[in-house]
C-alpha cells in the first residue's frame, strides 16, 4: 500500500459521511470538501500513524498548513522520511 492509499483509507475510516476513493483528486480540500475539523483532522493523523507505525512530525499536525489531500500525503512522506534518517544515525 502506498502513502497515497493509507491517507485515502485512513480518511475515509474518520470521516461520517460517504465519500469513495474515487472523489479524492489532489487538491480535494481536507476542510471545506472533505469536512475535517481540527478534532477529526487528528483522529485522521493518529490512524495514520497506527497504519505506518511511527509518529509523524510536527509538520504533519499543522492543519494550517496542511490544506489539502496532496498537502497531506506529502507531509506524511517527508515525516518518514525524516524518521527514516533519525533512525540511521
């Protein structure tokens, strides 16, 4: 499974409404299309998490700068990408 698919997955596990993986495009909005408040953006984050097995950065937690599906996804595989160095040194 690629990031892409976790995010999608985990997304569509928090979210109370119905809405497939055939809606989500790029630049589909975690706010004002998908509906993620702050409280459900952390439910998302914190399932994300459990699927991959480490905790994601900061970054990641920012829903400020985090906008939109893409957005996310990048943030996700830069976080385990960072953790992956951490964890070289």
């Amino acid at each position: 499974m690629n990031i892409k698919d976790i995010v999608r997955t985990s997304i569509l596990e928090c979210i109370h409404f119905n809405m497939s993986e055939t809606d989500f495009s790029d630049e589909v909005s975690l706010g004002e299309t998908i509906g993620l408040d702050s409280m459900s953006y952390i439910q998302v984050v914190v399932t994300i998490e459990d699927k991959i097995g480490i905790s994601l950065s900061d970054e990641v937690l920012n829903i400020y700068e985090v906008k939109t599906f893409s957005d996310l996804c990048r943030a996700v595989e830069k976080s385990i990408s960072e953790g992956e160095k951490i964890g070289q040194t």
